[in-house]
C-alpha cells in the first residue's frame, strides 16, 4: 500500500479565528483584491489558503456580482451571504467595504495598497487607475509592489477595452471549436472554463515575481491576458495550423492514437464509463475480461490501425458489453487488469469519489448564513505546508479587524468613516 | 538558435528571466511536460531528462512534416525553453547520475507511477537526503496514495472523472471531452503553481517539499462553481449542449451558440447592468439591418430577470437573435461586438485566433528558429508580460540528447570520452 505522504494526514481545516496549527508556505506574504468575480480573487483564495493575509476589498452599494446575479442560493433564496460561487472563490480571506467613489474611499484603498506586498486587480483597463489606484500611483507608494492585472485581452491593444466574461472568452481561445462532435455543432465547456486558466497562471506569475522581489528589491507589474493564457493550453493546434495549415477540429471523444476510446453507456439512465486502450496488450486484456477473447483475432479489431478503420463497430460492440454493468463495475473490472477505464462523474460522484476524500479535497466547514459549505482545496498537495481552509468571509465582516488592527485606525475615525459612507 | 523576445516597449534591453537563477530537473512524460515550459518560460534553466531513444510523447503526432520524433508539435509547443539530454533510470549507473545532478538542483518534476522512482533510490525522501532544499514536484493522475493512486490513468479518464465531461456535450448524447487533451495541461499549470508556492518556503526555511500533484484533480476547477450546487442544493447538474444551464432557477436553457455564415458564435443574454447594455446594443445593430421585430426593439431590458425566466419566453427571445447571426460572419461579429459593446466572441479556430489583430497587436507571437528543418516557426507567446522580468520563449524543444555533453560536462566533470562509453552502454 506504500507509505502516506505526511502531508495528505495533516490536511485539515480550521475555525476562521484558529491559529493554524502548523506553519505554513506563504506566511507573512500580504495581498489586497480589488477583483471580482474568478479570475482575480481565486488567486488571492490559493495564496490565502497557504498562509498569506489577504483582504478582499468589495463595495457594498456595487457588489460582486457573485454575490448577487448568479444562482446556487441557499435555499434558492438570494442574498449577499447565501451564494456558493462567493464562498466557492474566497475562502481564507478576510473581507472588507471600500467605498472608491468617496475620496478618502481612495486613500484609504492607497493605505492598504502601501500595506500589501501584492495587489490583484481584474478589473477592465483604466478602471484602477481612474480610482487612483494603477500601477504607477501604487508604486509611488510603495515601489516594490507586485501588481498583478488580469483582465480578457490584456492591458494594451484594440481590444483591451472589450468587456467580457469567461464563459464567451473561452470560445474566443478556441476550446468550445474543438468540443463536439465530428461535423456537429460545437459544444459550450461549463462556466468560465478560461477564467479558471488564468488563475493558474496568476497564481504563477505572482509567486515568480515574489520571488524576483525577494531576490532584486524590484516589484512588477503583471500584464495577464486571460485570453492569451488560455491559448497556452491549445499551442499544438495553433502551431498545426502555422506548420501544416491544418485547422484542428472537433472529434468527439476520439483519439488519433487509441481505439477503443470513448464514452461508453452503462446501465441506468445517462449513465457513462470511459475506456482508453492505448496498446495492444490492453486491447487483448479487455478482450478477455469481456469474455471475447475472440475479438482480439477479428481482422477488423486486431489492430489499431483496423480498429480506427471500424471504429464505429467497435464502439457498438464495446457499448453492448458495458451496457451490462455499472460505470463502477466496468471501471473495476478493467482497471483491476491493466486497462485504463473510469466512470463519467456527476457532482454526486465527486462528494462520494473515495479518491478525492482520501486527498481530503472537499471540506465541509461551517458558515454563518450558508449553514455549512463544501469549500474545495487545491489539486497539489505539499508535504510539510498544505492547504489549509477557512470559510470565506461575510460582506464587510473584518471590517474592524483590517481598518483597526491592521491599519491602525481608531474606533472613532472608523465609525466616522462608516457614518461619511466611506466604508460602507 | 531562437529569436530572443522582442525588447520592451521603448527600446529598453530585455530583462534577464523572472527565475533565471534556478535549475530544474524535467523528468516528465506529456502528462507533465507544461509545468517545465512554464518554468523555463520564466528563465529557470530547465533540463528536459528523456531516457534512450526519446520520450515516446513525440510518436504521437501532430507533426511538423514527416513523422518524425524530431518533428513533434506538441513537444515542441511544450518543451521550449529546455535543454534536453537522455538517461536510462532503469540502470544503477543511470540513476547514479540522476543522483549527481539533483545534488544541485532546485526543483525537479517527474510524472512516474506513484513508487517508481522510490523503487530506484530516486524518490523524494532518496534524494531529499542528498538535498534537502529540493522541491520535488510529482505528478501522477490521481495523487500518490488512495484507493485510487494506481488506476491508468489517460486524457480521457481524467476528464470523465473530473465531473468536466458530464457538463459537455448534448442532452441525450454522450458526454465530451475536449479533443485537443486538456488534462495535462491543467495538471503542467497546476505543478508549477505548487511547485513556485513550496519554493517560497524554501527560500524562507531552507526546506524543500513534496508537491503531490494529481491530473484528475487539477480538472476540478474547470468545473467552477459547479460543486456549489452539489454542496449547497444537492443538485446534480446536466449537460446542455450549445446552451447554458444554471442561470435560472427554473432550470430553463439558454442558448449560447449561434450559427453563422462561416461558423458558429457565442453570445448570450446576461442579466445584470453590463447585460443590458449589451443586449441594447445588440438589438440596436439588429435594428440597423432591419432585422429587430418591434416587441423586440421595445424591449426594456432593465427588466429583465434571466433568473426567474421561463423556457417559452427564452425560446422566442431568441427566434430574431438566431434569423440575425445566420447572415453574419464570424470577423464582422468580431469587430462589431468591439465597436458597440456586445458581450460575445466568434467560435473562434486556430485560423480565425492567427489572424485575431489584437494578438498581433499585442506582440504575442513570437519567431522561434528551427534550424534543423531549415524553418523559422511562429508560436504563441508566454503567459503574461512582467515589467520588470522577461517572460517568453529563448530558445527551441531539445532535440534528443542534444545537450548531453553540455550538461554532463559541466555538471558532472564527464568528458567526452566518457560520454562516449555511456552511450554505448545505453546509459545515455
């Protein structure tokens, strides 16, 4: 069974106010979110859950639209607490209200931006630096500063004004061309598959550039195209198209290099596993564990080459076999002798999946309004310093924690802020 | 050699690397080879490992011309900014080797079964006792340990297992993936966040780590707010094909994809301030051409609530949306949705992205040489620009054991008649 990595044992989470009960990577490190929505504030949640001190800043008059627009509620009921694409995105923050329109609204966002050694912003371009908070203002005050600006298209170009949201930018990076069915219509990726991209390499480029701060005293400023993150991850087809002049296109579940390979239906209604063979050793083993070792010998499966040329018997014949069982059992089965297979998950299998509980991925944690809530840690786990999770914060709830104890403002100044709408 | 990047903007020269200092051991197969480009593409000096022969990745084609494991398109896309030479991990002198050069590494990448390089000495605690700031960064598709840690894993399986491919494809056919795979480059990206956040320990303490990676679970966030629904309402959610599901709460559909003249566009109707103005401007354009219905020009938008909508009246909001975009083109849908604010962007394929202005404006794509095919090839460009650092691509993928003199020479003191005896033996 081999031995457990220290770190999957010690994954665990924790009350927002528990100190943590080990030390963790990214202690120290201070961020300030003015972003919205994924692609900003899912960095500042990684970071967070690591150890850094990060303060979410939000206006309650101009809430994040995931706080408002966007379903699941609680209950189905709507309201600025009761959203799990909120909680989903922010855990481990401690969230503030900021009033930019107000100008000590801006001094104060300048306050916290000298405070931080990194700021997030995704906004659209110009957004910050009409609140008086870009780059070059920021560094003026604080010169080291690591500025990361993630927006669709990046700070320059035609373009760059163009607002847009993941879901559709997502289209623009050409993945939704490459779903779908062999001369079908393309098909939608779920949500904002691209925003999630440019977390990742947010996330990246953050901690490269902390680096490079530690190590030169320089700041950065960031300049992330979600867009052209995304098209990182569809390089081979974009060189394709430079080299051969070969536009890729959709193919449904098929590969140029194994067969079978697909979805393949199970019993039940909408119930589907997946079998990848990808050598003729595992082609023979799923001959065997089907009880047709005899497909192995038909010419128009023996090889991969004949069985690309009669994929569509192939996979009818596959399909009639697993049309039998259930997705866990032909999983079993074939993976028991060597051939890659595994069940399409619904989210009720991801909350059941033994796998993901042993990596201890979903962790339920209580919430004020939400009652409780699966917040979902990160798909590395590091051995000594793991992910550590608390709930995500109540609009405005560290109000008095960020402005009092961090920045050192008075009971009165705040509650003189509070009364002049500055914070609001 | 490659093209160097462009200088910045106003001549300055370009930066040295945002990570140029550190050196990574790249042990990985193409379930991981991303997480090193990534590295390299911030100036690490990446040494790409593949055993004799080559890494079997660059059988699988696309390729440049001819079928060739030196013409591989996606080992080129993935491992620029490598230097690549060939070792045989399977044999103790090979592994003695590997020994020497993680002595003085900073991070190194490996995607073996989970034990596979324990089993050889070659594991995170081996050589965490020979360097002990290493960080040690293995990728695997469902982690090093559980119930599932020694499933084959593949593209497909991780995507299916994901959750990703429930939510892909049309109602009442099967569940997707995308076909150009997608899980390893979740899983590259996903490594080299982990792998930068135990680095940043490391500075501080000293202590390197084990960055436990799984493919499966590097999908998860494609699923965005998707468990959200699981956790809060114990709802399962369904594919919609080419529409979107889980806007409304009364389970209606709304389409996202439009036929076009020469493809297909995404547009939807959003709620909320930025929604309304761009359906406005829409309808605006619609009108324009004649083609907005009166109810459909008096529409108050404002009003609007996609959330509480019905299917019949998502239907027939849509009737004038789909006779409208059937006679457009995916460029002139491009340009207009700049010019008046539409939320919305063609399907786009590699052709239409190669000729997006803004990319070109941008200075994404970036000339790299391939002397050896007697090319110059243009590639996309890095993740993002620093102001301070350069970020992008300096040199072409290694060719197989092109740089074995240059890195066992130096790192290790071996000469070239040693080289020599070793790629006799089959070591190298």
């Amino acid at each position: 069974m081999g031995v457990f990595p220290a770190g999957v044992g010690h994954r665990m989470s924790r009350e927002p106010s528990a100190l943590p009960a080990h030390p963790q990577a990214l202690s120290g490190i201070k961020i300030v979110e003015f972003a919205v929505f994924a692609a900003g504030p899912m960095v500042g949640k990684h970071m967070g859950e690591h150890g850094a001190t990060v303060v979410r800043v939000e206006s309650r008059s101009h809430p994040d639209g995931f706080r408002v627009h966007y379903p699941p509620y609680k209950d189905n009921i709507p309201g600025l607490n009761r959203t799990g694409s909120f909680a989903l995105f922010n855990n481990n923050k401690l969230g503030i209200t900021l009033n930019l329109k107000h100008p000590e609204g801006v001094a104060l966002g300048r306050r916290l931006a000298a405070w931080a050694d990194v700021l997030i912003d995704n906004f659209v371009p110009g957004v910050m630096e009409r609140n008086g908070l870009g780059y070059e203002a920021v560094r003026e005050i604080n010169p080291s500063i690591v500025y990361l600006s993630s927006c669709n298209m990046g700070q320059t170009g035609p373009k760059s004004s163009q607002r847009g949201f993941g879901s559709q930018l997502t289209s623009q990076s050409g993945f939704t061309y490459l779903a779908g069915e062999p001369h079908g219509e393309p098909m939608l990726l779920f949500g904002p598959y691209i925003d999630f991209i440019a977390v990742g390499f947010g996330l990246i480029a953050v901690m490269a550039a902390l680096d490079h701060r530690r190590r030169t005293g320089s700041g950065q400023h960031i300049d992330l195209s979600q867009y052209e993150t995304g098209l990182q991850f569809v390089a081979p087809a974009l060189l394709e198209y430079e080299a051969a002049g070969r536009v890729m296109t959709r193919q449904g579940n098929r590969s140029p290099h194994a067969a079978p390979h697909g979805a393949y239906p199970c019993r039940g209604e909408d119930r589907w596993c997946v079998i990848a063979v990808c050598s003729e050793e595992e082609w023979r083993a799923l001959c065997r564990a089907a009880g047709h070792p005899e497909w192995g010998d038909d010419p128009r499966f023996a090889t991969l080459a004949a069985r690309k040329a009669h994929e569509d018997e192939l996979d009818a014949l596959i399909g009639g076999w697993t049309r039998q069982f259930g997705r866990h059992e032909v999983m079993e089965r074939l993976q028991a002798v060597g051939v890659g297979a595994g069940i399409v998950s619904l989210l009720s299998d991801l909350f059941a999946d033994p796998q993901l509980a042993h990596r201890r991925v979903w962790q339920e944690l209580p919430h004020p309004e939400l009652e409780k809530f699966h917040y979902e840690a990160p798909p590395f786990i590091l051995s000594e310093t793991p992910a550590e999770l608390s709930r995500s914060p109540l609009l405005g709830e560290h109000n008095d924690r960020v402005y009092g104890e961090m920045l050192g403002l008075a009971r009165a100044e705040i509650e003189r802020l509070i009364e002049d709408g500055v914070i609001e | 050699m490659a093209v160097a990047d462009r200088p910045v903007a106003g001549g300055r020269p370009p930066h040295a690397g945002v990570l140029a200092p550190y050196r990574v051991l790249d042990l990985t197969d193409r379930d991981g080879w991303l997480c090193g480009r990534i590295l390299g593409d911030l100036g690490a000096d990446v040494v790409k490992i593949e055993p004799p022969g080559g890494d079997p990745g660059r059988q699988q084609g696309p390729f440049f011309r001819d079928p060739d494991p030196e013409q591989n398109l996606a080992w080129f896309a993935y491992n620029a900014n490598k230097r690549g030479i060939t070792l045989a991990l399977e044999t103790v002198r090979g592994q003695e080797l590997l020994r020497g050069l993680a002595r003085r590494a900073d991070f190194l990448i490996e995607s073996f079964p989970p034990g596979h390089l324990d089993a050889r000495g070659l594991g995170y605690r081996a050589l965490h006792n020979i360097n002990p700031g290493l960080v040690f960064t293995s990728i695997t598709p469902f982690g090093q340990s559980g119930p599932y840690a020694h499933h084959r894993g593949s593209d497909l399986i991780a995507m299916a297992m994901s959750g990703l491919m429930a939510l892909v494809g049309a109602p009442g056919r099967p569940p997707l993936r995308v076909s150009l795979p997608q899980a390893a480059m979740w899983t590259g990206m996903h490594a080299a966040a982990g792998s930068l956040i135990a680095h940043h320990y490391r500075r501080v303490t000293g202590r390197g780590q084990h960055v436990d990676v799984a493919t499966r679970d590097s999908l998860l966030w494609a699923l965005a707010n998707a468990p959200a629904y699981w956790s809060l309402l114990r709802q399962d959610l369904h594919r919609g094909g080419s529409s979107i599901v889980g806007r409304s709460t009364t389970g209606a559909r709304m389409r996202a994809i439009y036929r076009c003249q020469d493809g297909h566009i995404n547009f939807i109707f959003y709620g909320g301030e930025a929604g309304r103005r761009s359906n406005e401007a829409m309808v605006r354009w619609m009108a324009e051409c004649g083609e907005a219905p009166d109810w459909l020009a008096r529409m108050d938008w404002g009003t609007f609530n996609i959330a509480v909508s019905t299917q019949e009246e998502i239907d027939r909001l849509e009737e004038p949306f789909v006779a409208f975009l059937a006679k457009r083109t995916k460029a002139e849908f491009a340009r207009e949705s700049v010019k008046r604010s539409i939320l919305g962007y063609p399907v786009a394929s590699a052709r239409d992205i190669r000729d997006d202005p803004q990319l070109a404006a941008r200075g994404f794509w970036q000339s790299v040489d391939h002397p050896e095919l007697d090319a110059t090839v243009t590639y996309p460009g890095p993740f993002a620009k620093f102001s301070a650092a350069r970020c992008g691509i300096t040199r072409r993928a290694p060719r197989i054991g092109e740089h074995n003199a240059e890195v066992y020479g130096a790192e290790l003191g071996l000469s070239r008649h040693d080289l020599d005896a070793l790629g006799r033996e089959k070591i190298l």
